[in-house]
C-alpha cells in the first residue's frame, strides 16, 4: 500500500510517501525558501572561464548561477547516459565561441544552491507535464527507463513523434505508461501554450529577472508522484484539498476517491506516525533488524556508509554471517539513500568478503532495491580496497538540512536541531 500524506504547517510544507506504513520519501519546502529549481530566468552573463569551460549567469539570487559549457550549446541535448561520447565529441569546443560577459541569456535552474555552490543551470529548458516532459528547445524524444515494455515503447514513440511541434523534443515520463494518443497530446498542447506564454514574458522587463516560477511542491507531488499505484493521497489544508480535487478531475474520477481532506484533531505527521520516523532520519547511525548497523557520514566531497555486524553473530559460519549482514545493509542503504535523499558520490564500505560470487550477490541486492527510486543512481562496481562506489543525482539539499543547523560553538563542525 502507497500513501502520500501532505502536512501544511505554518512555516513548512511536508511531503511523506508511505510504502506499507513505512517512511520512504521525504520532501520539506520552507514557505519563505521555496525551491527554485525547475524555475526560468533572464539573466546576465557575468564572467566566462575557458579554464572550467563554464560561466557565472547573474539571476538575480544571492549567488551566481553556473553555466557549464554541455549546457550552454543550443541546439543539443546531452543525456546522462551520452556524458562519455559528449566528452570525446565536444572536448574541442570552447565556451567562448558560445559566450560573452554582459550576453543577456535564458536559463532553467536544474539544481538549487547546496551550501557555498550557487545554482547550476542549463539553456536546455524542460517543461514536465504529467505524462510528459517538452523541451521546446531541442529536438529529441526519449522514453523513461522505468517503462520497460518493448511494445510500449515503440507506441509511446510513435505517439509522441504524431504529437510533438517541429523542431521541439519530448521525454516520455513513467506515468505515460498505457496512456492514451489523447492523452499524450493534451499534455503536449498544453505545454506548448506555456512555452509560448513564457517567450512572451521574455521579451520586456529588467535582467536579471524570473520569467517562469515552477509550480509548489503540493501540486509537484500531484504531478510528479500521484500516480496508479498511490492508494491514497492524504493533506490537511481545505483550499488545498479543493484545488487538488479539481486539478486531477481532469484527469480521472479514479484519482478524485483518493485524495482524502484530514480534519481530525490531530497533528497529521503524529497521526500517520511519521513524526518519530523523521528522527530516526536524523541520526548517523541506522540499525539493522539483525542487530547489524549502518553508520552514515558526509564530507564536503561525498557521503561515506560503513557497515558493521554489531550484535549479530549468525548461526552457521563467518562467511554467511557476513553475507546476511551485507545483503540486509545493500537494501538498507538503498532506502536511505531514497528517504535521505543524498546526491552525489557515495562510497559503501561493506563487511570484508572473500569470495567473488557473494560480492555478486551484495551488489545485485544493491542495484534491486535501488530500482524503487525515481531519483538516477549508478552503481559503478568494487574497488581494489573493497569499496563499492556509486552517484546518485543531486538536485537539492539533503532532507536533514531542514531540521538540522550548524552547531554555534564549533563553528559547524557538529550540527544540533534548528530552532
């Protein structure tokens, strides 16, 4: 069973998605921090670096915005999955061919500030819809990974080639899947109308300024995770609850008996039990139901996870006690990777294994549990120490710095509960 419980406090808008009760997504948005990525601006170049093939774009936030050349080359999408040929084709191109200090520039945020960087940004701007994502300036059709029929694929590809405006590309999202042709163009009509609107809104005004403000996370939720498999769809804001009612009316009657307005004399968070599940978030060490446990910590540079037996003898031998410890950490450490929502280089220490075949086993128990989560991860394989090394995307700040400060009395070595 899959729940999405929404809690609109005073200060804060929470987002938990429950798998059988359990936490495993969490999302906090400050009301006076929203997020900005997904956001459009017109900015202003402000200094160009040949050294790092990069620029500094003035948006109008605190930080300058950085601009990396694969993103600053019209006309071409570069996927994840293409980086390494990207690198080889385009490693002669030079950034200035593309840029001048002072150039007035159209740029999406696709990843927020994270503590002293400032927010990356692309030209390539992505416009997601339900079922689909438009990007208005590429031409490129690509189809979610998670959709893994081949028959489907093929008809999602040849609806979205009927659908799409000349010269614009579209990515197929999950929820797609099994849509109608009407559906599929409706999405796409609507989201061209956007982007002729924000064209407009380009035209006239000062620079830098906001020319497009992505949707609030309640009707990200509704866009981005309310799909077929959420049973129910829980938020205790009454204008709240009716907008939403009338937003996925348009979509179905089937997704109207799932959203639920709470009004009980309850805290909602304390109701659904997710409040302590928060605190166990915040913790660095994670116990294993064998008595094994998990201890996370982040560097400036990546987030390590070793591994240890803890409590847990086993009942055979050494090698399956290991084993059976390393196996329950690979899925452990998948769902708090997804419930933490930590980006970048992780480096996992697992128990010493001495056998090749068992090293298998850890790493595809890994690479399974990783499957449940919508955010990209690659598992690159074991060192020569032993080590598995792994990415998993960053686009905004860890979950733990909503509740977490710096620590005044050791100039943020530590860290204590914010106010």
């Amino acid at each position: 069973m899959k729940e999405i419980i929404i809690d609109i406090g005073v200060k804060n808008t929470t987002v938990a998605l429950l798998e059988e009760k359990e936490l495993a997504e969490l999302y906090v948005e400050k009301h006076n921090n929203q997020s900005i990525v997904g956001n459009i601006y017109k900015g202003r170049v402000e200094n160009v670096l040949p050294g790092m093939q990069a620029a500094f774009v003035n948006i109008g936030i605190d930080k300058n915005a950085f601009l990396y050349v694969k993103d600053a080359i019209p006309n071409t999408y570069i996927g994840e999955e293409e980086e390494s040929e990207y690198a080889d084709k385009y490693k002669n191109i030079n950034i200035n061919d593309f840029l001048k200090v002072g150039q007035e520039i159209v740029v999406q945020v696709v990843k927020e500030p994270i503590n002293t960087k400032g927010a990356r940004v692309t030209t390539h701007i992505t416009l997601p819809g339900r079922f689909i994502v438009l990007m208005p300036t590429v031409e490129y059709i690509g189809i979610s990974r998670r959709i893994e029929n081949e028959q489907e694929r093929e008809r999602l590809k040849a609806l979205a080639t009927q659908c799409k405006p000349e010269n614009m590309g579209v990515i197929i999202r999950t929820a797609a899947e099994g849509c109608s042709e009407e559906e599929i163009c409706e999405d796409i009509v609507f989201l061209s109308k956007l982007w002729e609107n924000i064209k407009v809104g380009q035209q006239s005004g000062s620079v830098p300024r906001i020319v497009h403000k992505d949707i609030n996370i309640v009707y990200r939720t509704v866009r981005d995770m309310f799909t077929n498999d959420i049973d129910k769809f829980v938020i205790n804001d009454k204008e709240e609850y009716d907008n939403i009612l009338k937003f996925v009316g348009l979509l179905s009657e089937d997704f109207v008996k799932k959203v639920e307005h709470f009004d009980k004399a309850y805290e909602i968070l304390e109701y659904y039990d997710i409040k302590s599940k928060i605190s166990k978030v915040l913790t660095r060490k994670v116990w294993l139901k064998s008595g094994g446990y998990l201890v996370i910590d982040q560097t400036e540079a990546l987030t390590v996870v070793d591994v240890n037996t803890g409590k847990f003898v086993g009942s055979i031998d050494l090698k399956d006690t290991v084993l059976k410890t390393n196996v329950e950490a690979a899925r452990e450490i998948a769902k708090q990777l997804r419930l933490r929502d930590i980006g970048g280089i992780i480096i996992i220490d697992f128990i010493d294994m001495h056998e090749k075949q068992h090293e298998e086993v850890v790493l595809e128990a890994l690479k399974n549990s990783l499957k449940k989560d919508r955010t990209k991860s690659n598992v690159l394989g074991i060192t020569h120490l032993g080590l598995v090394e792994m990415t998993r995307k960053k686009v905004r700040q860890r979950v733990d710095s909503a509740f977490m400060s710096d620590c005044p009395h050791c100039n943020g070595e530590g860290k204590i509960l914010s106010d």
